[in-house]
C-alpha cells in the first residue's frame, strides 16, 4: 500500500462531486479538515454510511474502485473483488498510515471551489 497522494485527491473530488455526495459530505470533510478526527470511528461511520447511500449506483460504484485502487496499488476490479475483511483491513491502514487532516483539507478546497 502506497501513501495518498495529490492525485488521489482530484481522484476523491471526481468522486464526491460526480456522485453528488458533495451536498452530504462537504460538512463532514470540512469537520474532519477543520478539527482533526478525534472520533474518527464517529466521524468515519457517518462518512461511510453517507457514502454507501450515494455509491449504490453502478457508476459510483466504479468511481469509489478507482479512487481506492491508487493507493492500494491494484487494479479497480482487484478492490472491487476484495473480501470484505481485507478491505476492511486496506481502509484502516490507510487511515493510520496518512494525514487525513491535511487530505480533507485539500478536498475540502477543491470541492468548494466547484461549485
């Protein structure tokens, strides 16, 4: 697994505006960008359950691959076969192993100034 980079957040931003997340994510990054994540399991089951809703679409679906499979370093249709406890494991590395913070900040600003 690869750290986040700049291009993952255009990847996000892709993400949550095409989705039409932004609406319901927007304040929840900006919290996260903001104040840290202190309750990150709070915080992130809000996230992923607001996600989820918006993602349920063939398209979002495909959208939400992609941006996971840069950094974990595989292709789209390898995380979207991924056995739901290594995903689950995938996603907690990547949370310990990066600074959301500074990553919801740069989204935060790109999806801001999108609309």
């Amino acid at each position: 697994m690869r750290k986040l980079r700049t291009t993952d957040v255009f990847v996000a931003a892709r993400l949550v505006t095409g989705s039409g997340l932004r609406e319901d994510l927007a304040p929840l990054i900006k919290k996260i960008a903001d104040e840290g994540y202190d309750d990150i399991a709070n915080v992130g089951l809000n996230g992923i359950l607001t996600a989820l809703e918006t993602f349920s679409s063939k398209k979002c679906e495909q959208m939400f691959y992609e941006f996971l499979a840069g950094p974990f370093e595989m292709a789209p249709e390898e995380v979207a076969e991924l056995d739901i406890d290594v995903m689950y494991e995938n996603l907690s590395r990547l949370v310990e192993e990066n600074n959301l913070r500074n990553f919801m900040n740069a989204l935060s600003k790109l999806i801001s100034k999108a609309h």
